[in-house]
C-alpha cells in the first residue's frame, strides 16, 4: 500500500441501478473536476476494450450464454486486469471517477441468487474505494425513466433484488445521494462529497483493499 504521508488521487466510484444516472453524472464530474484543474480520469467496469471485456459485452447483449460463475469471475479478472494500472494512476495523482465496480459485481451476481460471500471473494485484494456514491432510486423510478435498453439484468424484477443486494454492501466509505432530484442537484451533492475527498486523499489517506 501507500504510506500514510504520500499524496495521491482519490478513487471513487458510483455504483446504482441501471437507469439510475450514473454515467451523465461520471461525465459531468469529469468535466468539473478537470475544470478545477484537478487530474482526473473517468473508467467505468466492465471494461469492454479488453479481451475479457469483449466476452462480457457478448454476454451482456445475449449473443453468448456463460454460466453465472464463469461470468461473475470474468466480471471480477476485468477488474483485476486494470488494478495495477489503476493503482498507478492514484499514486500519480489522479483521480479516478469510476462508474461501476466490484459493489456491482457483487449485488447483480447475488441477486441471481449466488451465495454473497461467494460473490464477494474473488475481489478480495483489489483497491478499495476512497467513496462509493450509491445513486438511489427505487427500482420502479428507474424504470419509469426512458425504459431499458435492451441488454441482460435490465428488468424491473431483477432490478429490486439488486437494489436488495446493494444494500448489504453499505459501509463506511458509502455515501447515499437522492438520485431523483434534477441533474443538476443531484451533481452539486456529488461535488461536495467528491471534493472532500480528494482533499484527504491529497494530504496522504491511505488506499484500503476489499474488502476491509
Ligand atoms: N455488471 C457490472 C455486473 O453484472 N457485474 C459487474 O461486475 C459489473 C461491473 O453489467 N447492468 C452489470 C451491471 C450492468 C451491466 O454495465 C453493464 P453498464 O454500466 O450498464 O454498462
Ligand atoms: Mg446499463
């Protein structure tokens, strides 16, 4: 890990339902961090420019059939494949705006009813979060807004049992945000958790690994 005293860039990710906001809100935190002069990067989970990633988004699309546990840990291998890169990167100093992360791969996995800690352990070791921004919206909100796309896990059904699972990952480093208030207010409260924590991580907080 970093030592206590070393300045780094902040990890933090947004995690919610499909339909929730999560990637307006990735872009517009990116343009106002990069705006405020803070180094930042936005990536998102599944990585679908590798390999592994390219299996995934079949799978996504219903073009290819995996079993829940070969896609789980492929889900998993895309996170461990980018985790040096993104480690280097924090220690360098940027940020990272994260869309998605291992919190997804645990509660869509889970809510298909694999066992949670099975769920939970081929992730142990990877870099924690600094924050985890969990957009809420109920299941039938998100729903409501536009419709699906037509990708895997995008039902209303399957929704509430994610929503569920979720809710069992809740720590220390989540910070709920109300995402049924307008875009725009739903980025200011983004921005002022976001900008706290990239001051602590700046004066040298140290990286957690999952899942401590
Ligand atoms: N998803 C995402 C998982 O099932 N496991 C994971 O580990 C991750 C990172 O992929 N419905 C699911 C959640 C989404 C889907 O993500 C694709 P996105 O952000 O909609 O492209
Ligand atoms: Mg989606």
């Amino acid at each position: 890990g970093l030592s206590a005293s070393e300045s780094r860039g902040a990890f933090i990710v947004l995690e919610g339902l499909d339909r929730s906001g999560k990637s307006s809100q990735c872009a517009n935190l990116l343009s106002f961090l990069n705006k405020q002069g803070i180094a930042a990067e936005a990536w998102r989970f599944p990585d679908r420019s590798t390999g592994i990633g390219n299996m995934i988004s079949s799978y996504l699309s219903s073009s290819a059939d995996l079993d829940d546990r070969t896609v789980h840990l492929l889900f998993s291998a895309n996170r461990w494949e980018k985790s040096s890169l993104l480690e280097t990167k924090l220690r360098e100093g940027t940020t990272l705006v994260v869309d998605r992360y291992s919190y997804s791969g645990v509660a869509f996995s889970a809510a298909k009813g694999l066992d949670f800690n099975w769920c939970k352990a081929p992730d142990e070791g990877l870099p924690a979060a600094d924050l985890v921004l969990y957009l809420n919206i109920s299941p039938e909100i998100a729903a409501a807004r536009g419709g699906y796309g037509a990708e895997r896990y995008e039902n209303l059904n399957f929704q509430k049992k994610v929503a569920n699972c979720y809710k069992r990952l809740q720590d220390s480093t989540w910070k709920t945000i109300d995402a049924t208030k307008s875009i725009d207010d739903v980025q200011e409260d983004i921005r002022k958790a976001v900008l706290l924590v990239i001051a602590k991580c700046s004066q040298g907080q140290e990286l957690h690994r999952l899942w401590s």
